[in-house]
C-alpha cells in the first residue's frame, strides 16, 4: 500500500499532474501546484461536476463568491469558537499530529487485520465462501471490530465532551507510538483553530482581522437572499460553487488528501423546514450516483453514516473512497437546518427569509449541502486509474485509464518520422481538432515510446499517421485501454473522438 502510494506521488511529478509549491525552496508542507496535465484534469473535473450539478438541474445556479469575507462571516458560522483540531506533539521527535488521526489510525489497523482474516478465510474455502456469515461469526474478526467501535465511540464521546485529558489517556492506553519513531512520549492535548489570519487595510490602527475562507459555503449562505431574488427561484432550490478553501491543518504525508490550500466544490439546495431529510436521502443517492457514473468500481465506496453530529447538523453522512492508505472521507452530505441563515440572521440584523407563496408563511429555509474536495476527487481519480500492466509479449506498461471525459489530453497527433510531409500533414489535423478537444502533437521518439508516454497521462487516442495517410487520408488510431489499432479516415476521426470523450 506504502508503495502503491509513494508510485502514485512520482508519477504524478514525473509526468506534469502536480509538483510541490515553490520547490526551488525546498517546498511548502501540505500545498501542492498543478502542472500541465495536472491542470487539465482538474479544469475537466471541475466541468464534469459543474455540468452535472448547475447545468442538469434547472433549480440550481451557480455562484463565484470571494475568499475574503466579513470577519463576522466566521463568528455566526462557528468557525472562531469551533473550527478546532485536538493536537498533540510527541516529545522526542518534536513531531506534531492530530490526536483523532493517531486514534483513528489505529482503528484502520485493526481493521487491516479483520480485512487480513477474512482474506485468508477466502483463499481457504474458495467458491464455498459465505463472506457475510464469516464477518458475522469469527471471534477474531468480531474482536476487532468491537473493539475498533468502542475506541472510536469513547473519542468521540471525549471530543464532544472538550475532555481533552481523555483523548490522551486514550493514546496511551493504546500504546499508540510516533508511526516514525516508535516514540510513546506525548504531550497533553490541545485544541487547534485551523483558520488562516490575515489583515485587511494600510495602516496598522485600521486594519482589520480577516480569516481565509476555510469553506466555500459562507459564501453562499450570505449570499442567498442575492441570489434567489434575482434568479427568482423558487424553493426547493441550490446554489453551487467551485472555490479555494484554506485550512491551516496538522498534516503528515498525505499528498493532495489533505493540503492547506484546496478546492471545494459544494452546493447547498434550501428547502421548506420538514422537508430537509427527504432531500438529504435524495443528494446521498444522487451524488453516490455521480461518482459511480465515473466507472472507478462500485466497490470502492461506501457510505459512512455520522452517529456523532457536527453543531450544525440533523443528519450526515460521508461518501468515502479507498484511497491507496484506506477508506476515506471524499465527500459529505450534511443536512445544516437553517442554522447558517439564521446565524447570519442574527449576527447581522438582516432577514435572510424566503416568503413561500405555498404556504403563504415567511421562514428561514432549511439547507442540505454536498461538499466534495477537488483534490481529493483528483487523487480519487489517479490513484485509481494508476496501473502497471503485464503485456501478452511480456513486456510492461504504465496506463493512467482515467475517463476519457476527464482525460487531460484526448489524442496525440504522432508522425511516424519527422520528414517526407508527415509533420505537415500531422499538423493539419491537430489544427482541425484543437477547437473540439485539447490535443497535442508528438514527433520525438520511436513511435513504442510515444505510445508509452501518452499510456501515461491517460490520452485515450493516438492517431498515427505514415506514408500512406498521403495517398488514402487515413491513420491508425490506437486506443489506450485495449491498445487495439485500426485504420480510419481522417474526416471520422472528430466524430469518433467526440463519441467517447464527450459528457
Ligand atoms: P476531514 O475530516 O478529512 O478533515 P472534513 O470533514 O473537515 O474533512 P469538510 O469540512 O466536510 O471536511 O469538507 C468537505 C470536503 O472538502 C471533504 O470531504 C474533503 O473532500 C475536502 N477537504 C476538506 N479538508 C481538506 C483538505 N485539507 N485538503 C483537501 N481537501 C479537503
């Protein structure tokens, strides 16, 4: 798993989806910058997920709100008081974590060992094996279960409490060591505000204490009465947005997973009181259904169901993926009640009311969001798609099998030697395709190699073209996952491309 990893981050370096910030000076911990593919396949998520949210659904629009926000903003949503981490330093490798990581990391060890059991069971009783009854009734395999299910019950019970104290009697009831160093030495626990500071105006008396957006979603909730007025919706409808967050978060080698500078995507869909669970059961599905769409295999993801809520909550689940490091949080589904509008309500002065022509009432809606971390979707996707393959000849090869609609280049233009009128012709198509699709032409290299790199950012098609395109018009277009070759004509080949990458 380590190593599927640690492929993962070289490969995406390696081949221009994402560098380390300002790597000249040896970086900056937790940000990451975007290369050229890296770029492209972020703009296609960002379009997949913009085209099925705002551009399918007739009642919810679109927005693009500023990260600087009125401090107040962040006092009526809760992040001054609590947007906190418990942290935890270890002594002797003055290495700081956070206190629910270390716990829940553990637990995902425990589980590997029920997931290690069950595996063995399997290669034991092949075709015979009823995987369900061996959960339900291995001793082992129940053991780390409840086990995990009360570690996890008593922190969360210890951090709704703010029993600070607790969380760390846990870790060390549990002997849980610095992964680094194997070092028990830690300090107490302490409570963390993961929002950046920043100021606001010239002069040191004026200026103002301002907070880099840690979520989009403010940014939608102050502007909701804006936005329905003028697009006179009705409810139900939703606001969705795509924008930096900022998080000033207690990381440890995590890559995209977790950064201090990312992207969400969110959307919050305002509904009559009452109605709001209907609509969260509603967005679980419907997202769960966008995700699978995306063919990365149904078994990847699962629901998590939250039994403790944030303050804000009735009801909320995550969407979790099986990222190369375990099931985790890629997306959540949260039904906010009206808590958002009517804390802007409050802190404000200012009606954040909707008059329902219905129910002839005035009320503050009820909001169910999705919120889903593009990077996170980033990794989702690339570490899923990453994969070395064994070729019938022997020999190998690396192919990103990314979906073609989020593919960063869609054809490679390839002559097959650089003379006797094939760049030219080569460059007669790419100039006919590039307003269609982002494509890119190749000329150095054997034509194997070619073939290779384009495997490796996940081009579905190379078109090929020889001698005899001069004479016929046609090419051999290589597919990229069944690396199957045919022969086409030129004029088909905008339709054939559009076919499988358009969405
Ligand atoms: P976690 O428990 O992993 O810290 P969270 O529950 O705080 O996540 P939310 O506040 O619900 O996350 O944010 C919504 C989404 O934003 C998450 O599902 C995730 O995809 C993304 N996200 C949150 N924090 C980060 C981060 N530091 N880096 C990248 N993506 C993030």
């Amino acid at each position: 798993q380590e190593d599927v990893f640690k492929k993962v981050v070289s490969h995406a370096k390696e081949y221009g989806f994402i560098f380390p910030s300002s790597e000249i000076y040896d970086g900056l911990s937790a940000v990451y910058d975007y290369g050229q593919n890296g770029a492209e396949l972020k703009n296609n998520i960002k379009q997949y997920w913009w085209k099925a949210m705002v551009q399918l659904n007739e009642n919810i629009v679109g927005l693009d709100s500023a990260i600087l926000m009125h401090p107040t903003t962040w006092k009526a949503s809760g992040h001054v008081d609590a947007f906190n981490d418990p942290l935890i330093d270890n002594k002797d490798s003055k290495k700081r974590f956070r206190a629910d990581v270390l716990i829940e990391d553990y637990c995902a060890k425990l589980e590997d060992k029920a997931q290690k059991e069950i595996e063995k069971a399997e290669k034991r009783f092949g075709d015979a094996f009823d995987k369900a009854q061996f959960e339900a009734t291995n001793p082992r395999v129940i053991e780390y279960r409840e086990k995990q299910k009360t570690i996890l019950a008593r922190m969360a019970k210890s951090l709704e409490n703010n029993d600070l104290a607790d969380v760390k009697a846990l870790i060390e009831e549990l002997e849980i060591a610095d992964p680094d160093t194997g070092s028990k030495n830690w300090t107490d626990v302490r409570q963390f505000n993961l929002m950046f500071g920043t100021k606001l105006g010239a002069s040191a008396e004026s200026a103002m204490d301002l907070y880099l957006r840690p979520e989009t979603a403010q940014g939608i909730f102050v502007n909701f009465l804006n936005v329905q007025k003028t697009s006179r919706h009705k409810l139900p409808f939703g606001i969705a947005q795509i924008g930096k967050a900022f998080r000033n978060e207690i990381v440890a080698r995590q890559f995209i997973f977790r950064m201090r500078e990312f992207e969400q995507m969110e959307m919050q869909f305002f509904v009559p009181p009452g109605t709001e669970l209907k609509f969260y059961e509603e967005w679980k599905q419907k997202r769960l259904n966008w995700h699978l769409a995306l063919g990365l295999g149904q078994e990847n993801y699962k629901f998590h169901d939250h039994e403790k809520l944030a303050h804000y909550a009735n009801a909320a689940a995550d969407i979790e993926f099986k990222f190369p490091f375990g099931f985790k949080e890629l997306e959540g589904i949260h039904s906010r009640t009206d808590f958002d509008l009517s804390a802007h309500e409050q802190h404000s002065g200012r009606k954040l009311q909707y008059f329902d022509p219905e129910r002839n009432e005035n009320y503050v809606p009820y909001v169910v969001e999705t919120s889903i971390g593009l990077d996170r979707m980033f990794l989702a996707l690339f570490s899923n798609c990453l994969k070395d393959e064994v070729l019938e000849d022997g020999s190998e090869r690396t192919v990103l099998s990314l979906p073609p609609a989020l593919a960063p280049v869609k054809a490679a233009i390839l002559p097959l030697v650089k003379k006797d009128g094939l760049p030219e012709f080569a460059e007669k198509i790419f100039n006919d395709l590039k307003y269609d699709f982002n494509v890119i032409s190749e000329e150095k290299d054997s034509i194997g190699k070619r073939y290779r790199r384009q495997d490796a950012i996940g081009t579905p098609f190379c078109i090929t073209v020889d001698h005899d395109s001069l004479t016929d018009n046609t090419v051999t277009l290589r597919e990229r996952d069944t690396m199957k070759q045919e022969r086409v004509k030129v004029e088909d080949l905008r339709r054939i491309i559009d076919e499988k990458v358009n969405f």
